[in-house]
C-alpha cells in the first residue's frame, strides 16, 4: 500500500468516522456524567472494536454479512437489544444523568465504560458493512492482506477515537448543567431515549 492511497483513505474515511450514531452518543453521554478522562476510555474502547471488526472484514465475515439475510439479522438484533438495554438502563436510573466528581468515580468504572462501548462498536452490522465496503477498495493487488487490513482498521479506528476526544472537548463544559436535578433528569431521559431510538432504528433496517 502506498503512502498516497493512505492518504485517499483518509481522505474517503472521515465521512463515516464522524457521522452520528451510537457511540458518539454513548461517548458525550460518558464525558457529561464522567468528565473527558472517562471518554478517553470510552474512546477506546469504541477503536478497538473496529479494529476487531477489521480483521473481521478481513477474514470474510463482513462479505457473510453482506449476502447473508440470517446473518445480518442476527448482529442486527442483538446490536439493537444492546442499545435498548442501554436506553432503558439510563431512563430508569434517577442518578443515571448525574454529573460525578472525576475523583469519586469507581476504580472499575473505567474498564466498564471501555467494554460497554466495545460491545456497541462490535454489535454494529452498519459499521461492518461499511468497513466491508470500504477497505477492499484500498488493498494493494498481490500485497498481503492482513497488514493492510491492519493499518486501514487501526487508522479509522484512530479517526474515530479522535472524534470523540474532540466532542469531549466540546461536551465537558455543559457538565455543570447536570448538576441541576431537573436538567440531569431532562437529558437523562434525552439520552435514555436516543439509545432506544437507534436500537429501533437498527432492528428495522435492512442491508
């Protein structure tokens, strides 16, 4: 792979990188309860799921996905569950939207906040199909496929966890907002509904 067509991905990469969709929510709703540092783990977590899926691509799962009906509804709906069970939790927890002190978040809280957007990185069938659309179009003929597949993945990985540190920036302030119990509960509801909205948006789309 060229340095030029790396650039040509970049270039075709940001679209999606920076589009709308769970994890950029899951990643403000993290930085407005928990501060930035907490979306630098929440970031995280997102990159690595895509890398993961990367390597997916490359092994043949995402071209399943793509002819596949079954399979395709299958990530679908339990990708979907996944957010609604994440929108149901943050509606029916009344601290659910609380802003907390950096310093009295639990030692655990990290890991957690990391696995959870994991799991909505990887339970995403969009963001395979569209990491199946996309990196092909970039390999080199007669290279290895794999080391490519890896710096593709992890650039857009990378890509994306800039994005949410960037919205972090941009998101920590309002943190005083939620202070107010009527405003937390507002936007706990706001997000708790969101999450839910995109799980009914994911079971009801189609390939």
């Amino acid at each position: 792979m060229s340095f030029e067509i790396w650039l040509l991905f970049l270039a075709v990469a940001i679209v999606p990188a920076v589009s709308p969709g769970p994890a950029i929510l899951l990643a403000i709703s993290n930085t407005l309860r928990f501060g930035r540092r907490a979306t630098l783990w929440s970031a995280a977590g997102n990159a690595l799921g895509l890398v993961v899926m990367g390597f997916m691509v490359a092994y043949g799962f995402g071209a399943v996905m793509a002819v596949s009906a079954t399979a395709f509804t299958v990530l679908k709906l339990i990708g979907a569950a996944y957010l609604v069970y994440l929108g149901v939790k943050v509606w029916r927890d009344p601290a659910g939207m609380n802003a907390m002190p950096v310093a009295v978040v639990p030692r655990d809280r990290s890991w957690r906040l990391c696995r959870q957007a994991f799991l909505v990185a990887v339970t995403n069938p969009k963001a395979m199909l569209i990491l199946a659309a996309l990196l092909p179009q970039f390999l080199t003929a007669g290279a290895p496929v794999l080391p490519q597949v890896l710096i593709l993945s992890v650039t857009y990985a990378l890509m994306c966890y800039a994005n949410h540190l960037v919205l972090a920036f941009f998101a920590a302030p309002l943190r005083r907002a939620l202070q107010s119990r009527r405003t937390a509960d507002l936007v706990r509801r706001l997000t708790g509904g969101l999450f839910i909205g995109f799980g009914a948006a994911l079971a009801a789309s189609s390939r």
